[in-house]
C-alpha cells in the first residue's frame, strides 16, 4: 500500500517536472546542501557551547536566540528543496534504507531539538557560568548524535 503511494509520489508533475529536467535536481541538491550547511551550523554553534566547548564567554540562551532564525531557516529551505528531490526519485527511496534511516531519525531529531534542547538552552544563566553540567552535555551530545545520524543518512541516500 505505501509503495503506491511512493509510485504516485514519482508520476506526480513536480516529480515528473524535476525527473525530466537536466537542472532543476541538481539546483535543487545544491540549495539543499547549503541548507543541511546551514542548519549544521545553528546546531553545532549551540550544541559545543552546550558541551562546554566553544564560545564559552557567551551566555547559551543568547547563543541559541541568535541561532534560531538560521535554524528555522535551514530547515525550510531543507523541506522546500527536500520535497520535490523526494519526489523525483520516490521509488528509489522506496527501497533505500538510508532514507528510512533519515525519515525515522528526522522527526526525533526535530522534536528534541525544539524541545529539550530548546529549554535547556534558553534557560538564563551567568556569562561565565559553567555549561559543562552533565545534563547539558548529555543534550548537546544527543542532539548531535541525533542531527549527525540525519545527515549522514541523508548524504548516504544519494550513494546507495
């Protein structure tokens, strides 16, 4: 039942329109790695300070409200570029278990992040304040896990 939802996902115009097209997979690809760029970025600058890292003279409420609007923004450039590359090659995610790999992790990734990591984060502390507790740690390094296992299957999809 869900492979014919995929084989109608594939014969979809935009899926047609993206298949048939020399450029439009490949700008589409590219926009979709300068947002996984992107969102690499506003996760890993908030996750190291979490882990005690880097930026350490920053407070990481601060940190993480100045990452914010790299992150939502990533993350919709990610799913307008996302969708129309799924749908050009639905049959072929189909059968790709990094794409189930990604599709799983994705939505755990999502919902950590804008909630665990988001109240840990925003909560106000001190400059100098040591990050390093053991529970903001273990944050920061779940959700890198998380976004890493994310990507990673992500980038393995077009490989495999």
């Amino acid at each position: 039942m869900i492979e014919s939802f995929f084989r109608w996902c594939e014969s979809s115009s935009i899926g047609r329109a993206v298949a048939e097209s020399v450029w439009a997979f490949p700008i589409l690809e590219a926009i979709h790695l300068i947002g996984l760029c992107l969102l690499g970025g506003a996760i890993l600058v908030v996750d190291l300070r979490l882990l005690g890292v880097g930026l350490t003279g920053q407070p990481v409420a601060q940190l993480a409200r100045q990452a914010r609007p790299w992150l939502i923004g990533s993350l919709v450039a990610m799913v307008a570029t996302g969708v129309p590359l799924f749908l050009s090659e639905a049959i072929k995610a189909y059968y790709n278990t990094s794409f189930w790999v990604k599709m799983s992790t994705l939505p755990v990734a999502l919902t950590f992040t804008f909630t665990v990591r988001e109240r840990v984060a925003r909560r106000e502390r001190a400059a100098a304040d040591d990050p390093g507790k053991a529970a903001d740690r273990v944050v920061g390094a779940v959700s890198l896990a998380l976004w890493f296992v994310v990507a990673a299957a992500g980038r393995w999809i077009g490989f495999s």
